[in-house]
C-alpha cells in the first residue's frame, strides 16, 4: 500500500535551481528516499536513490518543459513540486 500525500510544506523540500537547464538538485529528503521526475503524462523520465539530504538528477537529455518532483519516505510518496527544464 503507498499514501499518496499531494503537498509537501514548502520549507521541507528544496528544488532547485528552477528553471533549470541541466541538473537539478532536491534537498531536504533523508537518506534512501527515492526522488522521481514525472512528465506531464505521469511517466517517471529520471530517478535516484538519496544518498543524504541531498540529491542531484540530470535532465540534460529531457524535453524542455514542466516535470512534478516526487519524493517517495518508506510507504508515503509525496509530490515535492514542480520543476521546468529549459
């Protein structure tokens, strides 16, 4: 069973830099949460497992658009945000 939470608190999870070109970085999940970029069709593009507070994901080769950031804790997946690549 996964708990879908929709928002998370906007001090909690930090994206950035947004808009971004390259890499984006999330902080503010705890080590072995798993972070997932979703396109618009809810298809995950790009994933990682957390290594720390902190996590780096490429979207170098994805279409420039808008991509929800999702943050999975155990059970729970939470939508982070949103981040626009250029």
């Amino acid at each position: 069973t996964i708990m879908v939470v929709t928002n998370c608190p906007e001090s909690a999870i930090k994206i950035f830099p947004n808009p971004a070109t390259s890499v984006v970085h999330v902080q503010g999940v705890a080590a072995g949460d798993e972070v997932k970029i979703m396109d618009a069709l809810g298809q995950v593009v790009t994933s990682a497992v957390a290594p720390g507070n902190i996590t780096t994901l490429d979207l170098t080769p994805y279409t420039p658009g808008v991509y929800s950031v999702m943050v999975t804790h155990g059970t729970a997946m939470t939508k982070a945000g949103t981040v626009v690549k250029q």
